[in-house]
C-alpha cells in the first residue's frame, strides 16, 4: 500500500505462431493477460521479465520488450497549488481578463517519491476555440509537469478542476468637448452650443 511502481508499459507487441485453429481462438477470445510478477520486487530500480499466462500451450509467444526496467520507489501524498493557464490571445479586440479564479486551488497529488519531488508545475490548462466577451467558466484537467514541462506518471485528486476567466470590456466614459474652427461669416453669431451625448465610451 505504500510502494508504487513506474516503468510498466501500457502495452508490449506479441508475435503469437502455432496451429491456425489455436491462434484464432487465442485473437477472438483474447483470455490472455501479460503481466510482470513484482511480488519479489525490491526498493530501487530493476529488471523484470514480463510474462503471459491463460494461453495455449501450444502456441508460441514472442514478447516485445522480454524484459523491463521498473521502479519500486515509496509512495509519497502532497498538496499542491494549481496555477491557470490560458491564451490571452482568446480575447476579442477591446476586452481584458482579470486573474483566472480556479476552483478547487489546490489538489493532492501522489506518486513515487522521487517523482514527487520532481514536481515544477501544477496547470489547469483552459482551451476554448474562437474569441470571447464574456467570463467563461471551464472544466479543466490537471497536469502535473517537471522543469522541462514533461508530463509525470502521477495521481491527482481532483483530476479536474473548475477555471473561472472574467472577461470585461476595455472601456472608459469619457467628456465631449466642443472643439470650434473656421470662421463665421459676417453679421452671424452663435448663442449656444449642445450636445444630444455628453459623454462618450471608448473601447480600445
């Protein structure tokens, strides 16, 4: 319960050959498993052969890789504080964007020590195709990243997180102000000067 394990592949190649009535049983049924047998595994890294069992013995296996590197290392629980992520360039002309509100902001994370500790970058990542005007709320999921942003062989609890961006017009209420040229003709004069709009709003 407090060991994990890296380095298992999510798959091997199988070349399987035999009889054709044995290999076609062994294609469509597929009641095979291969595994690799960690029960004498140590703290550290080692090599393991990975193994198949439930087939036919009358079949021959050939597994690709035979044998690989895994690492027993203690199993470790941390918080961390997820930072949001997002492309300003989403915004449509004249809007800003306040800080993104992440929710929840922290998650916990667990894996092998070390990897743990290679920890860097905790990021709710926020995609959203075209552009906004408005706030936007998004499930977001979780990546968990070292210092050359590579993605780490972790679990996160919550794997997602709730992004929040405020979107708001880039705006401000300015005065009109009256700016007279040219020249009247002779004999004319002007008595007043109004405005139907007094003020006006800028987006830039």
């Amino acid at each position: 319960e407090n060991l994990v394990v890296t380095g298992v592949p999510d798959s091997v190649t199988l070349t399987v050959s035999g009889p054709r009535s044995n290999l076609q049983q062994a294609v469509t049924q597929r009641g095979f498993e291969v595994f690799v047998d960690l029960t004498e595994a140590e703290i550290g890294d080692q090599e393991v052969e990975i193994k198949i069992r439930d087939i036919s013995d009358k079949l021959k296996v050939k597994i690709d890789p035979a044998t690989i590197t895994v690492s027993v290392q203690e199993k470790v629980t941390k918080e961390f504080t997820v930072e949001p992520e997002f492309n300003s360039n989403i915004l449509a002309e004249g809007y800003i964007s306040d800080v993104a509100i992440v929710e929840p902001n922290k998650v916990k994370i667990t894996g092998a020590k070390d990897i743990v500790e290679k920890i860097a970058y905790v990021k709710a990542t926020l995609n959203v195709e075209g552009t906004i005007k408005e706030t936007i709320r998004r499930e977001a999921e979780v990546l968990v990243l070292d210092q050359g942003l590579n993605k780490l062989n972790v679990i996160v609890e919550p794997k997602t997180v709730n992004v929040t961006v405020p979107v708001k017009a880039s705006s401000k209420t300015v005065p009109i102000r009256v700016v007279e040229s040219g020249t009247l003709p002779e004999g004319v004069s002007i008595e007043s000067i109004t405005l139907e709009q007094e003020e006006a709003k800028i987006i830039a």
